[in-house]
C-alpha cells in the first residue's frame, strides 16, 4: 500500500485568525502559475481554540496539505505543536513555516531570514556596521534581533516604549544587545549604521517623534518592516534626511520562499514581477 504521505496532493495553507489580510496567497499563488505546478496555496481561518485540532489533522495527513505558514496569533502554539522545531524557531518560541517530513511536522521561522535577505538585495553592504538599532520589541523585532546578532553585528540597541519587553528580548539574545526606553534614542543614534522600524509609530494615529538620522555613521541606512505604504513614516523622515532606505515589502516576499520550496519542490524567484504585483494588491 502506497505511504499516505506520497498521495498528499501539492496542497499548502496560510493559516491566521483573521487571515483574511494576508497576501501569501498571492505569492504563492503567483510562484505556482509561473513555474507551472499542479498545486494550490489556500489562507486557511483557524481560531485559537481550534488550532491544535487543525495541526493533528495535518500532522495525520487527513487535511491533505504538505505544510503551510503561520501567522498572528498561531506562531508560538505551532512551534510548540510541531515535532521538530529547528533551532531559530526554538530559540524565537514560534514558528511561521511548517513542512511534513519523513512523517515528521517540521517547523522553522523565517522572518528574519526575510528581512536580511530584502537588505541584502536592496542595500548591499548593510551589514558593514558595528551598531544597529532596532525600534520595537514585540514579535518581528524578536526575529530581527536575532538574524542580526546571526549576522555578527557588533552591537544592537533595542529600544521600546515598554523598557521590560525590550530587556525581555536583550536577556534572551545575548550581551551584544542593550535595551533603552525611547528616550535613548538620540543617544545611541549617534554612530549607528542601520536603523530598523518594528513598531506601527505613526501608522496607528499616533505622532511620529523627530528622529535625527543625521548622526548617524555616512553611508548608513532605515528600513521598516510596515510595507503598506511602502513609504512610512518613519522612512520618509529618514530620506529627508539623506538617507538610503529599504522599504518592508522584500521582508514579506523572502520569508516565502523556504516554505515553497518545501512544500512545492521549486525554488521561486522574488523579482519585480512579484513586488509589481504583491504593490499593485495594495
Ligand atoms: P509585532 O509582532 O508586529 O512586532 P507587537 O508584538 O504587537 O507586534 O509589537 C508592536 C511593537 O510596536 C511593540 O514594540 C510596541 O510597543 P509596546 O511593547 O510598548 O506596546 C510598539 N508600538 C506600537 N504602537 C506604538 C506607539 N504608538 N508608540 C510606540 N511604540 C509602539
């Protein structure tokens, strides 16, 4: 009798509560018809309590899917779900890829490979600087602070309206990172050569605080993982001032693609077709 993992059909999901928002389904939607897979990527609504019901239905094969990603507010419970969880989901506590394995539900997080492959595309050299800053420690920022510790930069100051989340976050990632209340910010702005907006400053009614990028190292650069619009706040402010910026959108294509290749076999590109597409939804 044929193994009931090898009849799965090509089948993923984007599973959130809502999802509704998502534009994962554009995405790979998108990779599947330009590589020309028989398969389907579907956002899939699952409420809190009815995640783990959903995951042993995966995990038995009965949903039919091969894997999927996991958004808010699933991530923690997937990784604790999932029966290997690799070691950038473990040390983040949640997981936004999941993959079916040798039987096996495999779970890794890819945020923060997104958001330093969208810098490596678009500002190549990003990573030449001994001091980064990063706005926010919630979710996303967690994700970064570790891709950029990953990446050896030398020091990371993260600051947060509430000082216990960002010293949360400074315990758990190593020395290399210092937690400040906002108030620091003119301060360890001064030398710095990448500046990283995780928070919705701005974006939620809120007064954006003057920032000055000027002190920072020449040649630095801010990026946003918020990518609608393209052009926050918090970068508009920064170019005004001379600065190189990258915009989020990049953060959400390249986290994709594991994912894809897991699931689907194929490594898909993310190229101006996509970003054209993913702006044009927008
Ligand atoms: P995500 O998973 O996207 O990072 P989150 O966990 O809700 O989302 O975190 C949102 C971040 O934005 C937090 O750092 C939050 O600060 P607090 O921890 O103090 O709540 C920050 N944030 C949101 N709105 C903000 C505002 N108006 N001013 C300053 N920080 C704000």
């Amino acid at each position: 009798m044929a193994d009931s993992r090898e009849t799965l059909t090509k089948k993923a999901f984007v599973t959130g509560y809502p999802v509704k928002h998502s534009r994962s389904p554009l995405i790979h939607g998108h990779w599947l018809k330009t590589l020309g897979i028989d398969g389907s990527y579907t956002a899939q609504e699952v409420a809190p309590e009815n995640f783990p019901a959903f995951i042993s239905a995966l995990k038995e094969g009965t949903s039919g899917f091969r894997g999927g990603n996991v958004t808010i507010p699933h991530k923690e419970m997937a990784f604790a779900l999932a029966d290997e969880p690799d070691a950038l989901a473990s040390e983040l506590g949640a997981a936004n890829t999941l993959w079916l394995e040798e039987g096996r539900l495999k779970a890794t997080n890819t945020d923060g490979m997104g958001f330093t492959a969208n810098l490596d595309e678009r500002h190549p050299g990003w990573d030449m600087t001994d001091c980064a800053v990063v706005l926010g420690a919630g979710g996303a920022s967690r994700a970064i602070l570790q891709a950029l510790r990953n990446r050896g930069i030398g020091e990371i100051h993260v600051l947060n309206r509430t000082l216990d989340r960002a010293r949360e976050l400074a315990d758990r990632f190593g020395d290399r990172i210092h937690a400040h209340s906002l108030e620091a910010l003119p301060e360890v702005m001064k030398g710095a050569g990448l500046f990283v907006n995780t928070t919705s400053l701005g974006m939620d009614g809120s007064d954006v605080p003057d920032i000055d990028f000027s002190s920072m190292k020449t040649g630095a650069v801010a990026t946003d993982i918020v990518y609608v619009p393209l052009m926050t706040p918090i970068l508009a402010m920064a170019e005004a001032q001379g600065l190189a910026i990258v915009d989020g959108l990049g953060m959400l294509l390249y986290q994709a693609v594991p994912g894809f290749e897991k699931w689907f076999g194929r490594r898909p590109a993310v190229d101006e077709t996509l970003r054209t597409l993913v702006i044009a939804d927008m």
